[in-house]
C-alpha cells in the first residue's frame, strides 16, 4: 500500500476549491505563478539541450560523465548544495553483426533489431510458435534445439528468453504485438540467456501464418561481437534547503534522465527534461520556500532506471516519509510529439498530477492524466512518494533513433512544461501557499499507451 502524505492545509484546501470537471481553462493572473512564468528563459533550455545532445550520452562513457559534470557545475553556479552520486552498473556494447535467415524467405531482408544484454551466438532450428513466452505457453512444447518464435505482451522481454531457453530453445524471435520496431532491453545480463532477436508484428504475423498452415520454417539467427562489462554512471543531485523558520520539513523533487541511447544524440530523449530541470532549478534558485527542492538528473534511465533506483535505495526511511511529491519530465520538447500528459504507475491521480492540472488550468492548458510506468517516476512510486511523468503522446517518430537532434525541438513545448511543472512545483515550494480561488483539479484520464517504450 502507498503511504499516505502530509500536506500543508493551505494547500490542500488550494486545490479542494475546485471549478467545475473540465471547465475552460482559464489565463492565470496569479501572482506566484508570473514568479515562475517571468523568469524562465526558453533559449536558456534550448541552448542546453544543443549542447548535451552534440554525441549520444550513453550510460557508463565519457560523454555520459561529461554531461553529469557540466550538469554539476551548472547547478552549482547557481547556489545550490550539489552530488554527483556514482553507481555500479552492468553496461552493453550493441553487437557488430546480426542476422535473421528463415526458409521460404530467401529474398527477404528481416533487418532485426537486438535486445540490449542479449547474447552472441549462432543457431540453426526449427521455428516453433510459443504464444508470450510464458511458461504456461511452454507447456506440452517442444523447444529442444530449436528457435522460439514469441510474440511481445503480458511479461518482460528478458523473462521471455529465459523461459524459452531453459525449455530448450537454441535461440528466440520476439515479434511487436504492435505498430513499429522494438528497442527493447533484457533488463540485464544472464549467464542463461539465448541469442535473441527482435521483429516488427507484420514480419511476426508473416511467420506465423506460414506455421499455423502447416508449413515447416527453419530459422538462422547470428549475433556476433555483444559486450557486457561493469561500468559507472552518475546521478546529479542539486538540493535548495528551506528558509528554517519556516519550513515545513518536506521534500519536492524535479527529475529527468541526462543518458541517452547508443547512436541517438537524445536531444528529447532526454537533454529536453534534463534541460527544463536545469532551468527551473535556475529560477527557484534565488526564491524564499518552505520545502526542500531537489534537483536531479538521472543516469543509465535507458538501462532500466538504474539511476534513479540507485537514488530511491540512498534515501532513508525518512526522507522517503519527507517527500510530497516527484515530478519527472521525459521527452517533453519534440514538435512532432502530442500533447502533454501526467502519468502515474497506477494510473490513478495523486498530489503530483493534482497540481500539475491546478497549474495547467491557470496557465490556460489543460493537462490530462493516465497510466504508464518506464520512465524514473517508479521508482518513487514503489516506496510510497507520489510520483507522476510529464510527457508528451503519442511520442515522435525519431524517438530512439539518429533523428533525435535539436531541429526537431519546438521551444513552445519546452516553454508550455517548463510553466507547468515550474507552477506546480513553486504552489507547494513557496511559503505563503493560500487558497487558490480558481485553481482547478479535474484531469481526465487518457488511455494512450507507449508502443515504443520498450523498458520491460
């Protein structure tokens, strides 16, 4: 169960004294909200995703480290108490060579995507259907010294190729169950894994059409030059502690993830969150508050959320008891995503999505809420604090690709978050939080899901 979080009575009472559900918005005339509004510098953000997104900043290299200091150095050009907290991780290297060859289809390119701590290896096998990949899909068949054709759903990628390997399976093909490609992730290494290939659903549906009418396929997948190793990756914490006399011994916290993909420059994916974090932190630098701020940005997110699992491990049961409240931004600059969407675990609101909508509404935007995990809100929402992830949906197109660059950034979208999530964060940061005549809590819930968030 989720513990329950104190909040300030004022500002409970801000956001109980609701307009109407989905009433118009309406321009915001609060004066704490031009505070925010007025200060950020849209160029500010711009600027620095140009200059984090120059190179791809995977987790464990250089150039992750080198965008995790420049971030420290920037914070703390700005007052703030800084850390550049470092953890051990299993990193990747994506293989040199790999290959799909299935009869019948002599004239077909598959071009197969890898998973990321899949396997090298060659194998040569018969193709068997076998549903999810769970186990009770793997019961009656025959794997032994053949290649697993699995459809995506219900259970994690790496969960997949391991039921199918220990039934015997030579090596696995894990088809979309939805439009576009899989860039997908085996969670991390395993001594147990087989060789294992992603599929887009037309290419899996192809296949399995041919073995649902009888006919036999034998299948020949190869991947050569894969590298697991440890490595180090770093979060980068920036803390504004409270005026004394008037704080409320609370903790809000602003995230985003500075690591990008292998061969993605990330300028969405995630320079525009890492920046917007950046500057809001810059505009709250200087602010009176009653509430703890803490800035960070978030390495090896693409890993599996390492980083920010790494974080909610560091903090004791007190400051988890302390913190009101996540706010996580993730993708949140690209002109070719939609709209702007709050998403919890469970896909219910909590305090973070509440005052994500009251803020919205003044700033004349509604925002809706849904449910959705995979980004560096979980886990926050795992030990109890509120947690919510602003971003954009559906997302783009270059989303995980070398097309994730600065011209497809729109500063409206970067400004229109930046406002929002600022807000919010300042209605519970300052320390003068009165009963917002206007402020309006009525999201509505969506059901867009991420087809290509493959962090399972």
């Amino acid at each position: 169960m989720l513990k329950q979080k104190v909040l300030p009575l004022a500002l409970i009472a801000s956001l109980a004294f609701s307009l109407p559900a989905y009433a118009a918005p309406h321009p915001s005339d609060s004066a704490f909200d031009n505070k925010i509004v007025k200060r950020i510098k849209v160029d500010n953000i711009y600027d620095t995703i140009e200059y984090l997104s120059k190179e791809p900043r995977v987790a464990g290299t250089r150039a992750e480290h080198d965008a995790a200091k420049y971030l420290e150095k920037q914070f703390k050009s700005y007052g703030y108490d800084t850390e550049l907290q470092s953890f051990k991780f299993m990193s990747y290297k994506e293989p040199d060579h790999i290959s799909l060859e299935v009869s019948g289809f002599e004239d077909t390119d598959w071009e197969p995507l890898n998973f990321s701590y899949g396997v090298n290896g060659q194998a040569t096998g018969e193709l068997v259907y076998a549903g999810l990949g769970r186990t009770s899909d793997l019961d009656g068949v025959d794997l032994s010294g053949k290649i697993a054709l699995i459809s995506r759903g219900e259970i994690p990628f790496g969960e997949k190729v391991l039921n199918a390997s220990r039934a015997g399976a030579e090596a696995v093909l894990i088809f979309n169950n939805t439009s576009g490609v899989i860039n997908g992730t085996l969670g991390g290494p395993d001594s147990d894994y087989v060789p294992a290939l992603a599929l887009t659903r037309a290419q899996g549906q192809e296949l399995l059409e041919r073995l649902e009418a009888g006919e036999s396929l034998t299948a020949t997948v190869e991947v050569e030059g894969a590298e697991t190793k440890e490595s180090t990756s770093y979060n980068v914490i920036a803390t504004k502690k409270p005026d004394k006399k008037k704080s409320t011994n609370q903790i809000v916290i602003v995230g985003a993830h500075h690591d990008s993909v292998e061969g993605a420059p990330g300028a969405n994916d995630d320079a525009s969150g890492t920046a917007t974090t950046l500057e809001l932190a810059r505009v709250m630098a200087n602010m009176p508050i009653d509430t703890e701020l803490r800035f960070i940005t978030f390495g090896a997110e693409e890993n599996g959320l390492l980083g920010s699992y790494a974080y909610v491990d560091s903090l004791t049961e007190d400051e988890i008891e302390r913190t009101v409240g996540m706010f996580q931004m993730d993708m949140v600059g690209s002109r070719d995503a939609g709209k702007l969407i709050m998403y919890t675990v469970d896909g219910e609101k909590n305090i973070v999505t509440d005052l994500g909508a009251a803020a919205g509404s003044r700033l004349s935007e509604t925002v809706n809420y849904g449910q959705e995990g995979r980004s560096d809100h979980v886990p926050f929402a795992e030990v109890g604090i509120p947690a919510a992830l602003f971003i954009h949906a559906p997302v783009e197109p270059w989303y995980h690709t070398p097309e994730d660059t600065i011209d497809k950034i729109s500063k409206e979208k970067l400004q229109e978050v930046a406002e929002i999530v600022g807000a919010a964060v300042y209605q519970i940061a300052r320390p003068d939080t009165p009963a917002l005549e206007n402020a309006k809590v009525a999201p509505k819930k969506v059901d867009y899901e991420f087809e290509q968030r493959e962090l399972e």
